[in-house]
C-alpha cells in the first residue's frame, strides 16, 4: 500500500478559526484524522492498531487525561481476537455521567486506510479531550463527569468477497464489552447520555435523524446546530436504524444518539476509496462545534 499524502485544503474545505467554533480546533482533529490514516489498515489485532492504540494514548496523557485502558479477548468468526478499549475520563462534582464515543478500528477490506470510518471521529473524540482535559481545560461541565471512549471492535470481523458480514454477533464488541462492564459495576447508572460519532467527515456532510436515538437528545442537538448555523449540515430527514455502537447503551435503556452521515458517506463505505480526499477539516470542526455547545444542554436536561 502506498502511504497516502494529505491532500492541499481548498478555501471552501478549510476548518474555520477555533475562535469561530467555541475553541474547538478543525485543523487539530484533521491531523490527528491524518495521523490514523498513515498507520494504513487498521483492524484489531493488528500491528497498525497498535500503533493506534499508541497514539490515541500518548494524545490523551499530553492533553493531561486520566486514560483507562480495558483490554478483552473478543470472540469472533476469525478466532479470538485482543482488543483495547481507550477510556479518558474527567471528573466531575456530582455523579451523572455523560460519554462520548468512537470507534477507531477499520474493516478488514483491502487497502482500506478508513479517512472516515473511523478516523473522522477518533480526531473530533481526541480534540474533544484536548478542550476538556487537563489542569485548565478550555471547557468543563458543570457537575458532570465527561468519558470520552475510543472503542475496539466495532466492525464486523467476517468479511466475504471485500464485503463485511455485519450481523449482531460480530459486530461493535468494543461498545459491548464497554456497556457490560458498566452494568456489572453499577456505573451505566450514572450515565445520563451516550453520544456516538461516526463517519462525520464527509466533504459533504449531511447528518440525519437515526431512527434508533433518544428524540429528546436528537431534538437538543438538532436545535443547537441550526442556532449555529448548520441547518444544511444536521437535516431534518429521517433515516432508519444504523447497526452501530450506540445500540448495546438503547438496548440496556440508556439515552443515546448515533450522529453519522451514512447515506452520503455511504458512496465509498468500506471500500478502498475511503480516503483523505473524501474528508474535510470543515466538517470536523462542524461536528466539534456542535458538539461544545451541546454538552452543556445535555448536562442540563439530564439532570
């Protein structure tokens, strides 16, 4: 595989100042995006995850995140496979819980270096760390603890003629393994909104309404993206249920929204064109921005 080369930036791709979207640094999330995107193919168990694996926790213990890692052996239709959930986690003065999560694994397609599935998110989850972890963090809940998880194994393992073969039992075991380990340990109480982001990079960004999220949580940030001016980005439109990483938090009645462009992205799903020149530092700094100014909201109704 050749290693890709970040593409020149046109004006209209551009992420906008930080100043322009609450601190939250587009520019930042597209080199950390970059960054995964040169270890190349990156399915669990692989020497290019780890070196994932390296990176997303060396980013977290610069930008002074408290970082947990919960390593498990998954089984799947290839074997048992070692896999690593990556936990920041900022404390907060009351007991809720908000989590935001990611997946940063890739499918096992040929030649695929996934720019947006899952790069595109890993670099928002890690810019997100950035504003909020640290002595002096540039944002903070109010009371809130705010877990950022970068999650293994959300991919389907079995992949027949370049085509992965999704079905509930091989699919997202990082965000079931996580959910499990909450409920065993009394914490998935506590967690009053998960908030799921996925393929979020597209230079055409056009997220819609997954029909498997809580409507009171799409509604808030919704709302929040057309104040800041994103109507065309977060549209109205509704789209069915996606099988992603939110589901095993819905099925255990947690709160919990997918914000995912799949259709538009869904041009160049799991193949090898998935690519830098697919994705955008605009559409990251969207998604951050939305993201920012939605926490304090979410914090707010959940309490």
């Amino acid at each position: 595989m050749q290693p890709q080369h970040s593409p020149a930036i046109s004006p209209a791709d551009a992420a906008p100042p930080a100043t322009q979207t609450a601190g939250f640094d587009g520019a930042r999330a597209w080199d950390y995006l970059v960054k995964q995107v040169g270890f190349g193919s990156r399915p669990p168990g692989s020497p290019a995850i780890a070196k994932t694996q390296d990176y997303i926790k060396s980013q977290l213990a610069a930008f002074g995140c408290t970082e947990e890692d919960d390593d498990f052996t998954a089984q799947t239709p290839l074997g048992s496979i070692h896999m690593k959930n990556i936990v920041a986690k900022i404390p907060g003065t009351g007991r809720d819980i908000i989590l935001l999560i990611t997946h940063y694994d890739t499918v096992r397609v040929e030649h695929f270096v996934g720019a947006n599935d899952s790069a595109s998110s890993t670099g928002v989850m890690l810019e997100m760390a950035r504003l909020y972890c640290g002595a002096n963090p540039a944002h903070k809940l109010n009371s809130a603890s705010l877990w950022i998880a970068f999650l293994d194994g959300e991919e389907a393992q079995s992949v027949i003629d370049g085509k992965a073969q999704w079905t509930d039992e091989d699919s997202v075991y990082g965000s079931r393994e996580l959910a499990a380990r909450l409920a065993v340990s009394g914490e998935l109480k506590r967690v009053k909104a998960v908030v799921l982001a996925d393929m979020i990079g597209d230079r055409d960004l056009e997220i819609r309404r997954e029909a498997n999220s809580t409507p009171w949580l799409v509604d808030l940030i919704w709302s929040t993206a057309r104040r800041l001016g994103y109507g065309k980005i977060f549209l109205d439109d509704r789209q069915g249920p996606v099988g992603d990483d939110h589901d095993p938090f819905v099925r255990r009645g947690v709160t919990a929204i997918d914000l995912i462009d799949f259709e538009s992205g869904n041009t160049f799903w799991h193949t090898a064109q998935d690519t830098l020149d697919k994705v955008s530092p605009r559409s990251l700094a969207i998604v951050g921005h939305v993201l920012v100014e939605s926490l304090p909201l979410i914090e707010k109704h959940a309490r």
